[in-house]
C-alpha cells in the first residue's frame, strides 16, 4: 500500500508523463516531401508518444497562412528562403531551422522511350503537354522553369506547358496521361533504388540552384514539446534512412 507520498510522488510523474508523451504537433509539409513524411508520422508517433498533425501543399501558400494565423507549429519547407521570411516576420524562432534534405528535380513519363537521358525530348517538342508546377508557388515548378530556360527551350514550350498548383498536382498530371511528361520531384518517382515505369531524366544539379529543404519551428509551437521533438526526429537515423531512400541528398 503506497504512504500519502508515494502516492503524490506517483501522480506527479503520471501527470508529468502524459505531458510528456501526450502532446500533439501542427505541421505544414511540402508536397514534394509527402511520401518520407507518411512514412516518418507513425515512426516518430510511436518513438515519443506524441501525435502529428499534418498538412500537405505548397510551401508559398503555407506562408500566406502562417502570416493570416494559421495554427501551424513546425514547417517543413520545400526551401530555404521560406523559413528565413518566417523569422524576418518574427512567426519563426531561428536558431530551430535546419537542412533536413536536398532535393532533386526529375523530367519524367509514363510513356517508355519519350523521355531520353540527356532531356532532348524538350527541344524536340513530340509531344502535347509538358506539366510544371506553379512557379509562383511552388519551389519545384521555379527550377523547372529555371532548367528550361537554361536550355533555350522555354519559348517553345510556354504553349504546351500544363501548371499544377503544386508537384503532387503535376504529378497526377503525368500518372493519369493528361501531360505527356512534367517536371517532378526525384522523391515521386523513386524509391529504394527502383523508378517508376515510363522513361525519365534525372535534371543534372548544375541546372538549378541547390533544393536544400530545411525546417523550423514556429513561434506558435514554441511552447509545444511536440514541435521540437518532431523536428529532432527529422535528424534521427530511422528518419534519415527514410529521406535518403526516395532520392533526396542529406
């Protein structure tokens, strides 16, 4: 039978650990990170017993609503530029922000044989519609636009170019036949060393400024155990192993 102390002492530290492991995260997340994400949720739920609510699209519009109020707590961002506004708006706290992977652009179709290794296809236009993300909103569609350019093929293309509102938008373009090929992240297509079916170019790096991806906390979620331990798991080996199994670089 426990004495009037123990059981203090015992309900101090019930209360203490439902704090501790009850608590629960709002989380924005670019869509191109959609697939690690899922995968990291349950793995980061299950380590810390806490619970992760999250959010999936375009990293612009995420920042419109973080400005406007929205309850997010951590962002994990499609950039880096992002993040750092959100500290210059004082909405982020900034010695949180870190590079939790590098990203890579992909040319890809499900038609075997249209897309070549050296990205030819786009000069040679056999083809009805090219999908890009929203350059405007999406950090993926400005180095698609970026890459084309650099190739002096971004006049040509401008009339058959289809623009999703953000990569998993222009990925179900390319899926479903209504682009003949787009412009998605390497994260969509590949996982543990195999591609999707269809034909792709891997977009050489010098063609587009580095996709360095990083997260913070934000100053709603400064209070909030959840947040930071969810983006100290971002750094933990299972939730690295993950990134770097659908192609991203760490």
């Amino acid at each position: 039978m426990r004495t009037f102390w123990q059981h203090i002492i015992f309900v101090i530290m019930t209360m203490a650990s439902a704090t501790a492991h009850g608590a629960e995260v709002q989380v924005a997340v670019a869509a191109n990170f959609t697939g690690p994400m899922e995968m990291i949720v349950p793995l980061f739920q299950q380590a810390t017993g806490h619970k992760a609510v999250v959010a999936y699209g375009t990293v612009g519009k995420f920042y419109a609503q973080i400005k406007n109020g929205a309850p997010f707590e951590v962002l994990v961002s499609a950039d880096e530029a992002t993040p750092r506004r959100l500290e210059e708006d004082d909405l982020a706290i900034a010695a949180s922000r870190m590079t939790y992977a590098v990203g890579k652009l992909v040319l890809w179709s499900t038609k075997p044989g249209l897309v070549d290794e050296q990205g030819a296809v786009l000069k040679r236009g056999d083809f009805k519609h090219l999908a890009v993300a929203n350059p405007k909103l999406a950090v993926y569609g400005a180095a698609a636009v970026g890459v084309m350019m650099k190739m002096g093929a971004q006049a040509a293309l401008e009339p058959k170019l289809v623009l999703g509102e953000n990569i998993t938008q222009t990925y179900q373009f390319v899926a479903t036949g209504n682009a003949d090929l787009g412009f998605v992240a390497l994260s969509q297509i590949y996982k543990d060393g195999q591609y999707a079916a269809g034909s792709h170019w891997l977009v050489p790096a010098e063609l587009y400024p580095p996709l360095k991806q990083d997260a913070v906390l934000l100053k709603r979620g400064e209070d909030n155990p959840a947040a930071r331990a969810l983006l100290d798991y971002l750094q933990s080996d299972p939730a690295r192993e993950i990134i770097r199994s659908f192609g991203y670089s760490l």
